[in-house]
C-alpha cells in the first residue's frame, strides 16, 4: 500500500465502496462534483472519508441536515483516526446561558450580542482566558458532540465560540446546512475563510433541491404588531411607523382563497418597505436604545425581544431577484407573510461553483444534468457515482416485495370520504397482518388527517396503536414508542419521520415491516408552486420544470420513505405503493424499484401481504 493510502478501518469493503472512493479521490483531485448515489447500508461516509484523505483534501465542511446526523460523520472521522476534526450546529441550542428559554433566532443573536458588549456573558468572558489545545482535548474526550457541548459550558465556557476557535487547525469541520448555505453565517463564522477554501460534502443531497426555503423570511401578524410598537417607544419616525401600519393592514385584511401559500403583491410590498438599508438604520437605532436602556439597569429580562430584527430581515430578502411574497394561515387561524427564494440556485450556485471540490452524497440523486440546472454549479464537472447501477445485482430486490394498489388515488378530482375509507381498509388489514410496525407515507397533512379519522372509525372497538406526526412531534419520542411496541406510524412525505430517522431494535435490524405510501406524493399545488414552475420553465423549458417539480419530487420523497425501512442490507420490507399512478411510465422509471405485483381488489391484496408477510417473517 502507497504511504500516502489511507487504512480502511474496516476488515472489508462492500461491494462499490472502494471502486466508489476512488472515484470520488480522483474528482476531488480535478476540482470536481462528485455525486454519490447509493442505497442504505453501503457505507457512503466511510467511502466519502476515505477518498477525501486519499485525494489528500487539506479542508472539509462536511455538511448534514441535523445535528443528530453529526455523530455518526464524527464516529467514522474517528475510526479514520482523524483526531484534526471540529462540528458546529445551532448555536442557539449550543448557549448554556439561553437553553431553557424559549427564543426564536433573531432574538437569540441580538440577546448573545447585547450581552457580550455588556460583559453579562460569563461564558463568552471565559473564552478570553482558554488555551485552544483545551477545547481540542474537550472535543477529543468527549463522547458525543452533545457531551461535549455540555463540558464546555460545565467549565464556563461559550460552546459556540470555543468551538469557533477550532476551525483554523481542523482538516474536518462537520457542521449543519445554515454554516454553508446562509452567507451571512458563513461569513461571520469562517471569516478570513472564503468559499475557495473548502472542498464541500453535502450529505442528504436530494435536500438541496428545496434548499431555498432556508433562506425564507417569515412574518406574522404578531412580528410586525410588535415591530411597530417599538418603533412608537423609542420614537421613530412616523413614515416608518406608518409603513409598517399598512404592512400590518395587507396582512389582516388579506382574504385567502385556497390552500397553502397564495401569492401577495410584491412591487406593493416593496413600495411600503421602500428600501432595506432604511430597516437596517431603524433596527439600529433600536438596537442602541434598548441597550442604553440595558446599561442603565431598565432591562429585567434575559431575553431581548427585538421585533424589528424580523422586519429587517424580511426587507433584506425581499428585494432580492428570483423572491416571491405569499401569506399562508396555520391551524389556528393566523397569518404569516412570507417571502422565499423561488429556486435552489439562489442558494446553492455561489458556494457550489466558488468551492474547491464538491461531493453530493444521497440514497436518491437527481441525473447529473439536473443537478447543473437545478443547482446552477458553474465552472466544474460534474461525475455521477450510481452505486446500484454499478454493483447492485438484481438479486438484491429479494428483500424487498413491491405492490401496487389500482383503486386507490390521492389525485384531487377522486378524494372523498369513500376514497378515504379505502385507503383506511388496506392500511388497517396490512396492520392486522404483521408482528412489525407499519408506516404509512402521505402526501400532506391534510391528507393524513382525513384518512386517519377513517382509520379511527374503522378500529374504534379494536386495540390500534396508532401515532400520527404533526409539527410538534418529537423524534426521539416517536423512536422509544416504536421500539416498544408494534406501531400504525402516520407520517407525511418530507416530514421529520421519513428522513434522516432510524427505528432499530437491539440487534440494528428495522422494526418497519411495511411501508404504505399512501398517495403520489406531489407537492401541494399553490401560488409558490405555480410562481417556482414558472421561474424554472424560463431556464429548463415547461416540460423538463415538470418533470422536476411534480414526478422528481415525488420519486424522491417516496424512496426516502422507503429507505425507513430498509436500513440494511439484510432487512426485508413489504412496500404498498397506494395510487395506481405508481405505474406511469416516467415515475416507474425514476423511481427504479420492480413491482412485483399489481392488485384490483382489496382481497387479493390481502392474501398476498398475508403469504409476503410470513415468508419474509414480518
């Protein structure tokens, strides 16, 4: 082995990884995109690592769309014996002085700045005083970057910061998607770093193709109300006191006609806010004021409420190009104005074309030309790894067994309460048939709940273990339910459960025995999508914009789901795919996965999960 060869911390390689890691080498190597596309339980961390040590890569930003997804990159970096390695996520969740209080983004940095210019922080005082190779022991020692993150506050320090201190003599920094992808953060936390200085991995790639609703500005009704009593408090001009009125008024009287986000007057909205350099002014003379008030000994709080902070956010986004403005209504009734980028490559173009290398890492990745276009990577080539075209052989399907349901649609034009009944029919008789939990995979919430209450009806004199996602559901939680008992588990397509999640037993093998996508999981037609298919048809033409946003997106969300399920190779899984549109010619071909079976009637369904269900032991 050459001297300058990596060892491989494992007895031995899957079959691809190392073909796959010296691919990825050789690219990294040419300034390349790399993209690696390979299914659950090949290895692609451990392959990624490899070929970034053998290409000899001097800086990584290795992104990941969570925190919890830092910890298994950092186990590998140490299995490399890779111990020059330093992760960032919220910095906000990272603050022992803020973590129990309840405070929104904006709020956290302008309390965190307040109280650093104030010398109220002990923890960022404590900084001033620590030797670099400390916190490098710190992170060393520590068992998870959770525990660490816990010892440096335990010793009076700023975890954010001392971690910051670390990145000058990292060849690793394992950090969430806003360290790359929000400039402003990039920039304040990697500064005198450019974008030029980082070979970038991005792991769960298929999540850039959404990747603009990052970057989204958000306000409610309650944000510019209380905006606009500080500027009366302190006395601001009345022309913005006025503005911000009228903004308040749109958004009260503003009727919504349909479902999710309906488009809003932008060259309206930009003649009320007028210019965002006037918002940065007005959010610093508040900014003074509320500090001079601090200093006097006015200020009770911890916490800084500043609700101008949004507002000059929302302006500095909104006069953006390619921005488009909506109102959408939650549950409860309540507006929230919004402005967001109308495609990925607002986002992504800048870092991905500036970067050194790049290597895009997914169980679903769009073909390589898309990936151009979608993303807009300018002045690199770009190779595409397809682990299962390669290596996979066709034996390997054994563990999965795919039907398709024919009277079953999600399509708008036949849901009713009849349709709804159906789809709870075959899912409450799969549920029946199996000793492991169920997934069920839908294309909204709205769609889940009208199916649920179904399901409710059709179990009320039967024990039903069933859980049902919502937006305040937590993960972990979900996780320790699921292990200890069999679950109906309902979740919604993109959502918390269908990414990014894992539910194992003792001995690592998936307690999901059945995945039931429950519908073609498009995404909801509205304004932003009519306003994105619009902005993507001027560059991609209307058919290739189609392609992307409707069959694309539903592919991808549908082989995450099943991905659930299948978290090894020795993992069997029944997959239910409920709406006869499965079998379209341009989905069966993107989404690559044969259907063993079609079925008409729900009794011939039945019997055939009732023989699959005992052969696979489910």
């Amino acid at each position: 082995m050459d001297k300058d060869t990596p060892s491989f911390p494992y007895d031995r390689w899957r079959p691809g990884q190392r073909e796959a890691a010296e691919s990825l080498a050789e690219a990294i190597k040419s300034g390349n995109v790399f993209v690696l596309s390979a299914p659950t339980g090949f290895g692609k961390t451990a392959a990624i690592i490899y070929g970034l040590l053998r290409a000899g890569a001097d800086k990584v930003l290795y992104l990941v769309r969570t925190r919890n997804e830092i910890i298994p990159v950092l186990r590998e970096l140490q299995r490399f014996k890779v111990d020059k390695a330093v992760f960032l996520f919220s910095a906000r969740r990272m603050c022992p002085l803020l973590e129990a209080e309840n405070v929104d983004i904006e709020d956290f940095w302008s309390t965190c700045k307040i109280l650093r210019l104030q010398g109220e922080c002990k923890y960022y005082n404590g900084i001033a005083d620590i030797d670099v190779d400390d916190i490098e022991e710190v992170i060393v020692k520590s068992s998870s970057p959770f525990q660490a993150i816990k010892l440096l506050g335990s010793l009076g320090l700023c975890p954010f910061f001392a971690l910051k201190m670390l990145i000058g003599r990292s060849v690793f920094i394992v950090a969430t998607y806003p360290y790359l992808f929000n400039k402003d953060i990039f920039t304040s936390t990697f500064e005198p770093l450019s974008y030029e200085d980082f070979h970038i991995v991005i792991d769960e790639a298929h999540s850039l193709l959404s990747i603009q609703s990052l970057l989204e500005a958000r306000l409610s009704q309650e944000d510019i109300r209380y905006a606009l009593e500080e500027t009366r408090r302190y006395n601001l001009p009345v022309d913005v006191q006025s503005r911000l009125e009228k903004l308040h008024k749109i958004v009260g009287n503003f009727v919504l006609k349909s479902r999710g986000m309906q488009r809003v007057d932008l060259e309206k909205l930009r003649e009320i806010m007028d210019e965002p350099g006037l918002w940065s002014d007005v959010a610093f003379e508040i900014r003074v004021a509320r500090l001079r008030e601090l200093l006097e000994g006015n200020g009770k709080k911890i916490v800084v409420r500043l609700g101008i902070s949004k507002i000059e956010r929302f302006a500095s986004l909104l006069f953006q190009d390619g921005v488009g403005a909506y109102i959408s209504v939650n549950s409860k009734g309540s507006k929230t104005l919004i402005a967001t980028p109308l495609e990925p490559c607002m986002v992504t173009s800048e870092p991905l074309s500036r970067a050194k290398s790049v290597v895009l890492s997914s169980g679903t990745m769009l073909p390589g030309d898309y990936i151009r276009n979608i993303l807009c990577i300018k002045g690199k080539n770009i190779v595409v790894y397809d682990v299962e075209d390669r290596h996979m052989e066709a034996s390997s399907f054994a563990t999965r067994y795919t039907i398709v349901t024919l009277e079953l649609t999600s399509k708008y034009l036949f849901r009713s309460n009849e349709m709804y009944t159906l789809y709870a029919r075959y899912i409450i008789e799969a549920y029946r048939l199996l000793r492991k939990s169920m997934l069920v995979v839908y294309p909204s919430y709205e769609f889940m709940g009208s199916i649920v209450r179904s399901l409710r009806n059709l179990a009320r004199y039967e024990p039903l273990n069933l859980l049902a996602e919502d937006r305040d559901t937590v993960l972990d939680n979900v996780v320790d339910h699921v292990k200890k008992r069999k679950t109906l588990i309902n979740a919604v397509a993109g959502g918390k459960l269908t990414e990014g999640v894992e539910f194992l037993g003792e001995d690592y093998s998936s307690l999901i025995g059945l995945v039931f996508i429950a519908g073609l999981p498009y995404p909801q037609p509205d304004d932003y999508l009519e306003d994105q298919l619009k902005a993507l048809s001027s560059r991609l033409g209307i058919m290739d914009a189609k392609n992307y946003l409707y069959d694309v997106f539903a592919v991808i969300r549908t082989r995450q789901s099943i991905g659930r399920a299948q978290r090894s190779p020795n993992d069997k899984v029944i997959i239910v795919l409920g709406d006869y549109r499965f079998l379209r010619k341009n989905i069966r071909g993107q989404l690559r996965i044969p259907i063993n079976k079609a079925v008409s009637n729900i009794a011939e369904y039945v019997a055939i999960i009732a023989r699959v269900a005992e052969q696979f032991g489910l």
